[in-house]
C-alpha cells in the first residue's frame, strides 16, 4: 500500500488541512470556498507570504546576530575595552559543577579607580537559565538573569542598585529568527507620572545576503514632567567574508563608527575601528567674549590593534591617534595560575598606568580539578597526550 505524502500548508491557508475523523463519526471538510481562500485580499497576502518565504529560503540567509554585537569581534576580542585595569588585584575562582554551571570568584583590588577593593560573584546556569550576582564591600549589587524560551525568544533582566548612584533596571527581549533578530529593550520604564517615562529601544538586524546585513535602532526616551521627548534613529551595515569582517554604523548624533577585523592566522586577529564626529561649537567674539554664532567642528579617532594567542598565553595591544599606546598580557603559569598585566601610556599627555594581578582557579571536586589541569576532557575522557593519572 502506498503511503501518501503530505505537503506542508500555511497555518493560513484553513482549507488544506486534513481533519482526523472518528469511527462512526463523519466530519464534514472544510468548504473549498471557505474564508480564507474565497476572500480575495486574504488570498492575495497568503500567496504573497508563501511566496517571500520560498524566495528567502532559496537564498540561504544566516543570521546576523544583534546590532549589540555589531563589532564585537574588534571592540570585545581584539581591543583592551574589556579586559584593561590599573593597580593591584587578585582573582580567585572556584567551580562547583559544569552541569549545570556553578561557580564563585572573589576579587581584590588595590590603587584601582573603577575595580572596588572586594567584590563577590556568582554565577549559575543551565540549557534555559543564566543567572549572575555581583556585590561589593559597599554593598552595591548588579545582577542579570537571562531565561530562553526557545531557541529563538531570550527575556533578559538586568538590575543595579549602587551606592550612591540611582539604581537602574532594564527589560530586554531577544527574537533570533533564521535571518533576522529583533531586539526590544526599555530603561527604567515608568507609567507613575502620567505616562511613560524612561528609555525605550528597538533595534533590526536583517541579511540581505550570506554574507552582508542591514538594519537600524531607533530609541525614545522621555523623562518625567513636561519635559519633551526625544527620538534618535541609527542606521548599520556588516559584511562577514569569514576571515574578515567590516562594520559602520550612523548614528543619529551626526557620528560615524566603522571598523575592519581580519583573521591575520590561526593565532593572530587584527582590527582597526575609526570614529568621525561633528558638533556645532560656539564661536564668541574677539572683543567682547560674547557668543556670535556657531561652527561645526568635526573631531575623529582611529585605533590599531592586535591579538595573540599563544599555547599559554594571550597578547592583545592597540595604538590610538590620540597618542595612547595599550598592552595586555595573560599568562598562565600553572593549571591553574595565571598571572595578568596591563599597561597604557599617553604620549601627548605624558602619563601612564600599570595593572598587575594574579588569577586562581580552583575546583570544587577532583574531576573539575584534573579538567582544569588538562588532564581529561569535559565526560570525564583521558585527553591523548596528557600525562597518565
């Protein structure tokens, strides 16, 4: 007996489906003239809808990720924004499990002006959770707790109260879809004066081709009071070859970011991010003092810079036209030892700053331990060419 293959149908088209029947039982088919295909506009827009999801499937689109992420292979891996610091301070972090994650570290810092002299975290997350904590010796705390309702919706939640400081809350929502991502966020939302008041983003990443991307983000903010709103949109671009990568974005202030990451080897990653800006400045009389007017100055600055990786280390250092020379250096000397150096020195300003710090790892059981010495892999597996336990 020959099976029948059944094609799928849009949720849309109502008439295609077949209905299960019931022995005894007979259920009368959907009317070929039913609503959905008799009305001619609802017609129309299902086949024009099958028809864009045919063409953008044949084209093979990937996606392109999130507009946050839009350079993050220069401004996260290659530049020092992430990773520089000044003074002394010690890492000490401790695994308890990997399924699911757990782990805690504890941070001293002396002679730092952003890092507070202890601070707690911990960390804890599995295939839908991610949950992370930090508090300081001030009390301060910042969180963020991440759940993943699918493999395409992410709800994000971010708190911090600061000592000192206002405290602040965002609401996020991710939608990756298969050559698309939406991203939906607000920043101290607020309806208690009469309306909203806050900060409100929304930003779309859309592949035109496999390899190049479009979007834009617009945000609203308004605060409370008769202030009025504002509004800024921004407009991007990213090209992906797979050893390189060029980004730009424009931004609704009049300020253009590019950037250019390349894959130089194996071990070497290069990039290069330039920042052009105009503003309106006053210009003031020569006698008087007194504003006459306003010129448009136009301000900009390149960076330069590279990664390393070594078998136990990792260089990264960068080069600005502001005159800033920047080096970071993470060696690891043991296991579970790691030894961190950072170092700026301003030319034109004549001034420099040194980091120097000490990060250990330490394992909550013996398996986590002959994992981080490189003894065996993640299931508990020998690793060829390990030393015999």
């Amino acid at each position: 007996m020959s099976q029948q293959q059944s094609t799928p149908v849009p949720i849309t088209d109502l008439t295609k489906f077949t209905i299960p029947t019931l022995p005894g039982v007979t259920t009368a088919p959907p009317k070929a003239n039913g609503f959905w295909s008799s009305n001619p506009v609802f017609s129309y827009l299902n086949d024009v809808y099958i028809t864009i999801s045919e063409h953008r499937k044949s084209l093979g689109l990937t996606n392109p990720g999130t507009i946050e992420n839009l350079n993050k292979e220069v401004s996260r891996d290659v530049f020092l924004n992430q990773y520089f610091f000044t003074g002394l301070r010690a890492d000490l972090n401790k695994a308890f499990s990997m399924s699911p994650v757990f782990q805690t570290s504890h941070t001293l810092s002396i002679g730092s002006n952003v890092l507070p002299p202890y601070a707690f975290s911990a960390l804890y997350a599995t295939d839908d959770y991610f949950i992370q904590g930090n508090i300081d010796n001030e009390l301060s705390f910042s969180g963020r707790i991440n759940y993943g309702w699918n493999k395409y919706n992410i709800s994000k939640v971010t708190l911090q109260l600061a000592h000192g400081q206002p405290s602040m809350v965002q609401l996020e929502q991710d939608y990756q879809a298969s050559d698309f991502s939406i991203n939906l966020k607000t920043l101290n939302p607020s309806l208690l004066s009469g309306g909203f008041s806050g900060v409100a983003v929304a930003s779309l990443l859309q592949s035109l081709t496999p390899k190049f991307a479009v979007g834009l983000e617009a945000m609203f903010s308004k605060q409370p009071g008769p202030v009025p709103p504002e509004t800024l949109v921004s407009y991007v671009a990213r090209y992906n070859a797979g050893n390189w990568i060029a980004s730009a974005q424009i931004q609704a202030q009049g300020a253009l970011v590019a950037s250019f990451w390349r894959k130089v080897s194996d071990k070497v990653e290069a990039g290069v991010e330039t920042q052009i800006a105009a503003s309106l400045k006053p210009v003031n009389d020569p006698l008087l003092g007194t504003p006459i007017g306003f010129e448009t100055a136009v301000e900009g600055q390149t960076t330069i810079g590279a990664k390393y990786e070594y078998r136990s280390a990792v260089f990264r250092g960068q080069l600005d036209s502001n005159g800033k020379v920047g080096a970071f250096l993470e060696k690891r000397i043991l296991p579970t030892v790691s030894i961190l150096f950072s170092g700026e020195i301003d030319q034109f300003k004549q001034s420099s700053r040194l980091g120097l710090g000490l990060q250990f790892e330490a394992a909550g059981n013996e398996q986590l331990m002959l994992m981080q010495q490189g003894l065996i892999d993640a299931n508990g597996n020998p690793v060829p060419g390990a030393p015999q336990l």
